[in-house]
C-alpha cells in the first residue's frame, strides 16, 4: 500500500511539471533568410515552417499571416498569405487587387487583417478578413505615402501615418484623430518603419525613431531606438539601450515585455539581425535568438 502510495505521488509530481511546462511553453514565430521558423521554449527546437516574410501569429494562435514574396526577372510580387496551424496549409489571398500587398497585422480578434496596399506609385492601408474577402482601401482621402501601425484594442480602429502626421482611422477609412509626429517623437527622425502601437488601455504609444546622436560602428545610417510616449508626460521614453538598431517589435502576450529584432556592431558585419526581449521600462534585456527578424509571441 504505501509503495503504491509513493508511486502515486511521484506520477502526480510529474504531471503537475508536465502540465507547468505546457501552461508556460512560449512559441515564438519569425524570420529567417526568407523562411518562416516558430522556437518552442519547451523543447528549444526552432521549426522551419515555409517561405515567407514579416509573420505575425494570430490572437488566437490559429494562423500565422504573413507576406508572400514571388520573383521573376522583371518584378517582386507581393501578396498576402495565411498559414493554418493545425492543416499545416497556406492560402494566398491573391483575389486582393493587385500585386504588391505587404507587412500584415492581425486585429485583436483575428478577424480582420491590416496591410500596406502599393496602388498608382503610392502605399496605402487596406484591410480584408481572413478568407480574402471585404478588400477596403482605408487611406483614400489620404494623398501621400501612409506607414501601417497597429489595431486599438476594440479592433475597429488603427493607426496610420504619414512624414507630418499620426491618424487614428476606423476600418471604413474615417479619420477619427489627426496628430503632429512632432509633438510624439520630438526631435527624433522619421522611417517608414516606426509601426505606431497602442498599449495600456490605448493610453501610451510605443514606437521607433532614429536617433542622430548614435552610433554604430559599420552602420552608415542613424540607428532605429524603440521610445514610448505618455501624452500625460508629452515627451518620449527610450526603451533600448545605445548599441542596437531595432528592425521590427512586438509585444508579448502581458503587454509589458517587448520581443524586437536589432542589429550591433558585430551583426552588421554578418547581416543577420538578432532577437531580444526588453520590458516597457527599459529594463531586463535578453538576447533570445539568433539570426532572425519579424517576431511574434504566443504562449501555449
């Protein structure tokens, strides 16, 4: 009796850090030499899963969406395409106009999808649910270049931008809030890769900028710094250290821990970016991966 007692206990000991460790399992999905790979943190296997840049897995952890690049000797195609987890299968929503639809966002309930939508020499923003269907341009009465940022949490709004200003548009393209970049990012450069997104309630902005007063030794440019801006404060935050040029970001799932690729001085000379994590006040940072860029989170 008492020895079934024990091995009663220790099969339940057992079960108990299997179940710890499935609760706690992190899968991160990114790119890599224009695959898409998932890292899983129970197993440290990274997984190749199939050709594809800019991944982003759903709030739901269904589909990762991502863009579809095809070459040929004349041009770059670019189209939108989605990955079922579960069939292992893609579908490419090529019913979406055109041939250069890039760099997609999932909205907090994984049914819309944010993109860039290039039409008559400019970049706009466009969404479409996930069967390729309801195409809407939601930049028209804008005449410029417009950069993508991110979804409000009520999945009806989302952030775009142009050189002079950050818009806050519903997804039948109505400009709800019109704001200077200036009075967000202060004396700090413009990209057309800043990826404006909202946290803490819609309340703080978390973005990149470039920074003149850096500098990377090998890299001729001025270097990319992740910032946050509390409207309450009026002036950015700047989240990573001196020394890195971050490439893309993405929160993970607590909102209060950052997952971003970045390039030092020392893989600048190989190209290949690295995969760190950061929390909102700057603190912790902790390589995670090498060699990859575009990471989205997702716990198990």
């Amino acid at each position: 009796m008492k020895k079934n007692n024990t091995r009663f206990i220790i099969l339940s000991v057992l079960l108990i850090c299997f179940l710890s460790a499935e609760l706690f399992a992190q899968k991160i999905y990114f790119c890599r030499e224009g695959h898409v790979y998932v890292s899983d943190s129970l197993t440290n296997k990274e997984t190749k899963l199939f050709e594809g840049t800019n991944p982003q897995i759903s709030p739901n952890g269904k589909n990762i969406v991502y863009t579809q690049n095809e070459f040929s000797s004349t041009a770059l195609k670019r189209y939108i395409g989605i990955y079922n987890n579960s069939t292992k299968k893609n579908l490419i929503l090529k019913d979406i106009p055109g041939n250069e639809n890039f760099s997609p966002k999932w909205s907090p309930d994984s049914k819309h999808i944010l993109f860039s939508h290039k039409k008559d020499s400019l970049t706009k923003a466009a969404v479409v649910y996930t069967s390729g269907k309801g195409f809407k341009v939601i930049s028209n009465g804008m005449k410029t270049n417009i950069g993508i940022g991110g979804w409000k949490s009520d999945g009806k709004r989302v952030l775009l931008y142009d050189k002079e200003n950050l818009f806050e548009v519903d997804i039948n393209g109505e400009i709800l809030k019109k704001t200077s970049l200036t009075k967000i990012i202060g004396e700090y450069g413009f990209s057309w890769d800043m990826n404006f997104q909202f946290f803490q309630k819609d309340k703080v902005l978390i973005f990149t900028a470039l920074n003149d007063d850096d500098f990377i030794e090998g890299y001729v440019y001025a270097p990319s710094v992740l910032f946050i801006f509390d409207p309450m404060i009026g002036v950015p935050f700047r989240i990573t250290p001196k020394g890195l040029n971050v490439t893309s970001f993405n929160f993970m799932d607590n909102k209060s821990t950052i997952i971003f690729s970045a390039l030092t001085s020392e893989t600048i000379r190989k190209g290949k970016d690295n995969i760190y994590k950061i929390d909102t006040r700057g603190h912790n940072l902790k390589q995670i991966l090498e060699n990859g860029v575009s990471p989205s989170f997702r716990k198990n």
